[in-house]
C-alpha cells in the first residue's frame, strides 16, 4: 500500500500539508485534556503528541480512560477542558479538516453484517466522498492489507471474531488518514487474526502512518510502539520509550538461577559483587537484580562453583512494561482487567 503522506487524499485540504507556524513533524498534539461526569474525573490533565511516522501506545487498565480520551481527540466527545491539534487545525466544532485527518476505528464493531466485506468498504468510503475511480483502488488495497481478498464478497455476519475487526480496521484507512486510532483492536479476537492484526499495524508504521494505539497487554506495546504512555485512574503517569520507561523507574535485569545447596551463603556471595544489586533466596532459587547482565554472569558462575552450588537452569529475565506499571502504581497490569 503506497501512503501519500505529503498530500493525503489526492491533494483534500482535510490533509494537505501542514500550514506555516505549524511543527511539520507533529500530527496530533493534545494538551491538559479532562472530562467529568458530574464529580466523578474520568480523564485528568492528560497532555501528550504524536510524530508523523509514528505509533504511540496508550497502556493501562481497562477503566484507565483510554477510550474517553481517544474519544475527546476524535471529536466524538465534548472535553471538560484542554486542547486537540490534528494535521496543524484545531479540533473544535464542526472542522471536518481536521476530523477527515483521523481514521478511527473503535472497540465495538462497526460494521453492516448483512453486507460483503467489500460492500462494508463500499458504503463507508462512499461516506467519506471519495470518488468512484480511488474508492474501487482503495478497496483492493485495502484488502490486501487486512488479509481479506479472499472473502471480500462474503458477508460479514458469517466472519470470525477476528476477520471483523480486521475489517474494521480497514475502514478506518479507506481515505487514507495521517493519523489511525485504534481502541484495542485485539480484544477477544483468536491468537491468528490477532497476529494478523499486529502484523498490520507494523506496516502501517513502517510506511509512515501515525498511529494511537490503546491497550491493556504489555506485550503489544512493547511489540507495536515507538512511545508509550501510562495511563491509569485518568492521568498519564509516565511516557516515553520501552527504555526511557524502565530507566524512569531505575529498574534493572533480573538473573534467576535454579539451585541446590547452601542458597543463603552463595545469595551473601553476590551480594558482596559489584555487579549485583540485590540478591535473594528461596528453597531452590536465587534471584539476582544486576545493571549488566553480560558482566555479570561470569563472576556469578564462578562464585557458584567455589561455592559447591549445583545450577540446575539459569535465565536472564529483562525488565518489560509490567514491572514499569507495578513499580508506578503498585499493582500488576494483568491484575486490573
């Protein structure tokens, strides 16, 4: 699929380049964002923005506020407060410019079922006053992308779970956005058509597509997003990359070593290393919480052999979201789904 990020949909102003006095590089800024239902704060100063090219993740918990905020972004909700910049317009009002800038593809399924996944893609880009000649492209393109060529002319009631999010998702990039939001498009899809999914989006990005991707599984983020945000009770609480995100929380790879004999002694041996941080000892399995992994593991060893302790298996386990999400607020991320 060739993007035409320059000059979105064959030159509408709804994406046509950025105007002067306008950061060329930012496609979607969001500043002090809040929304209230009566006293209760669902969405609480959130700021963040996106680079052309690329995917931001918003990860947290279900109940966190993705959705409101994606919501307030899309123009689909009224915002208490705060501000939405799309394509270098403000999202205020009626302003279709910046509106036609975003492809949205929301949690719940939004499709026709009694049509044809092409008859689906038909009607929606109709929608979007895209011309019979690009309309008829986009299609085969687009369903080329999400894996659906195949059963394009089949109805979308007889789909998996799946096959209709992927087509879900492919309505949202008919008319060629700069930016695709994607409210957690894999939820209760199978392990294939969530591979598939995932396997999209990576080439979306890797065209140069802007993408804000919400999710409550770490492995996603990690795998997807070039910036991550944490979200949780309506505040952004941290963002950044993978690294920036564990380094914020100073946390260090862990060496996990399965053992027999004297466990206590041989954890008060590492412990007086300078490659180790911390260390400690159940029955049969010492931990160890080290800055350098590949300088570490040789004295280990060693001291483990003085130290007449038998390894049964040894692991390297490299910090990930989750322990950033435990250390920042105090709870596991698989625990508040």
């Amino acid at each position: 699929m060739n993007l035409d990020l320059e000059q979105g949909r064959h030159g509408d102003p709804a994406t046509a380049p950025f105007d002067g006095g306008v950061d060329p590089g930012v496609v979607l800024r969001c500043d002090h964002l809040r929304k209230e239902y009566g006293d209760r704060i669902v969405v609480d100063d959130v700021s963040f923005e996106i680079a052309r090219g690329e995917t931001y993740g918003l990860l947290g918990p279900n109940g966190a506020g993705k959705t409101t905020v994606i919501s307030m972004l899309s123009g689909l909700l009224r915002r208490n407060a705060g501000t939405v910049v799309v394509a270098g317009r403000p999202l205020d009002g009626d302003n279709r410019f910046a509106k036609a800038a975003i492809g949205l593809v929301p949690q719940d399924i939004a499709l026709y079922p009694d049509l044809t996944a092409r008859e689906n893609l038909r009607f929606f880009g109709r929608l979007q006053n895209l011309d019979k000649a690009t309309l008829v492209r986009r299609i085969d393109e687009v369903l080329e992308l999400i894996g659906l060529r195949d059963r394009a002319d089949e109805r979308v009631e007889s789909f998996s779970g799946g096959m209709k999010r992927r087509c879900n998702i492919g309505v949202g990039l008919l008319h060629e956005p700069l930016l695709l939001v994607l409210d957690e498009p894999t939820v209760g899809v199978d392990p294939q058509s969530r591979h598939a999914i995932l396997e999209s989006i990576e080439l979306l990005g890797g065209e140069g597509l802007s993408v804000l991707y919400t999710t409550h599984y770490m492995e996603e983020a990690e795998r997807l997003c070039d910036r991550v945000g944490v979200i949780d009770e309506g505040r952004l609480i941290a963002e950044g990359t993978r690294r920036e995100l564990i380094e914020l929380v100073g946390e260090h790879s862990r060496i996990r070593i399965e053992a027999s004999g004297d466990l206590p002694a041989f954890a008060e041996v590492c412990r007086q290393m300078t490659q180790v941080d911390r260390a400690t000892c159940t029955d049969s399995r010492i931990e160890l919480v080290v800055a350098e992994p590949a300088h570490a593991l040789g004295p280990i060893v060693e001291a483990a052999t003085h130290e007449g302790i038998a390894m049964l298996s040894l692991s390297v386990v490299e910090p990930d979201l989750e322990t950033v999400f435990l250390d920042l607020t105090g709870k596991a991320l698989r625990d508040t789904v």
